[in-house]
C-alpha cells in the first residue's frame, strides 16, 4: 500500500464586509462588530426590561393614590366629652294679628227675603227641568243688587235640584224680574222655595 495521501482543499476566500462608500476606514484598534443576531437580543432585553419598570411605576402611583384616597375619607367625629350645653334662647315670635277682610256692605232695611216673590214655579213640558220666576222689590234706602238661590222639592219636602238667580243695581223702590233655573229631570208638582237672598248695597 501507497503512504501517499491527497493535499487538504485549500482554504476558500472569506467575503470582506466593505465599508459604505464616503464611510471612513474601520480604526484597527476599533472592537469588532458584533453579529447582527446579538445586537437583536440585546434590543428586545432592553425593551422587555424598560416595559418592567413602567409597569412597576404605574403600580406603585395607584396604590400611593388609593392610600391618599382612603386616607381623605372623613371618619365619623368621635363623640365628646364636652358637657351639654343648653340651646340658645330663641327671641319669641309675635303672631300678627288677624284682619278680617271687609264684608260688602249690606243694604240697610227691611231683611232681603222679604224683596223676594216667587211669581210662577213650573217644570219644562219637553225636558222636565224646574224654574222659579221671581220678582225682586229694593225695599232698602240705596241701589242694590241681589243673588237670591231657590230650592226645588218634591212633594216629600226633598231637595231635587236648585238654582240661582242674579241681578245688577236695583234702584230703591224699584223691582225686576229674574229666573232661576234648575238643573235635571224632577216630577210633576215639584214645589219652589226660597232659600236664601243676599242683597248688597251698591
């Protein structure tokens, strides 16, 4: 057998990383770049790290302001020792005295009912509704006007209905005629009765 052995390939030329053109020529004494996967990690160490802090930072200001908060919240006041004291003394309030309002002045003389005639009482042939024709004599010493209110009964004595007749100035010694008219059906015979006259001088 032959001691003879081939040669070893020979070594393959390494591509140079040239410089950007107008880019000054690395300094020999410079360090050597690192490769482009390392600077990659040591970005996103730097990244995630910077991320911590600002979480951390965020943490630590909110529960600074939930201790202010809670803080600020005011407690009840604890009771006191202090001895009672007696409430002020109050000025007493004076109540006004009440005043009336003035009543309209009532004509002077004979009473008013007596002014009042009822001159015809009948019940409405198609509707049946009540009314009271009243003649109204001023027997008073001035002008005056009157509001006379009549009653319609039945022939039990019940009130069915009633009504009320009004007037303007009534000269002294003179008379009119008003009616009063009542309001829903009522039965034959139903009877008229005055109830009340107010007359006030004018």
């Amino acid at each position: 057998m032959s001691d003879y052995f081939p040669p070893p390939p020979p070594e393959q030329p390494q591509p140079e990383h040239r410089a950007p053109v107008g880019a000054s020529p690395p300094s020999p004494w410079a360090a050597p770049a690192a490769p482009p996967g390392k600077r990659t990690g040591l970005i996103v160490t730097l990244a995630v790290g910077g991320g911590l802090v600002v979480a951390g930072a965020m943490v630590a200001l909110v529960y600074t302001l939930m201790d202010s908060v809670s803080d600020s919240i005011a407690l009840p006041p604890e009771r006191s020792d202090a001895p009672y004291s007696e409430p002020y003394d109050e000025e007493p309030y004076e109540e006004e005295p009440y005043e009336e309002e003035p009543m309209e002045p009532v004509a002077p003389g004979p009473p008013a009912k007596g002014d009042v005639t009822v001159t015809k009482c009948t019940r409405d042939s198609l509707i049946g509704w009540p009314h009271a024709d009243l003649k109204i004599v001023n027997r008073s010493g001035s002008p005056a006007a009157y509001i006379v209110s009549i009653t319609f009964v039945d022939a039990d004595g019940t009130v069915v209905s009633d009504g009320i007749a009004t007037t303007e100035e009534v000269a002294p010694g003179a008379s009119v005629k008003v009616r009063a008219q009542g309001s829903g059906e009522v039965a034959a015979g139903t009877k008229c009765r005055i109830a009340e006259v107010d007359r006030h001088a004018l």
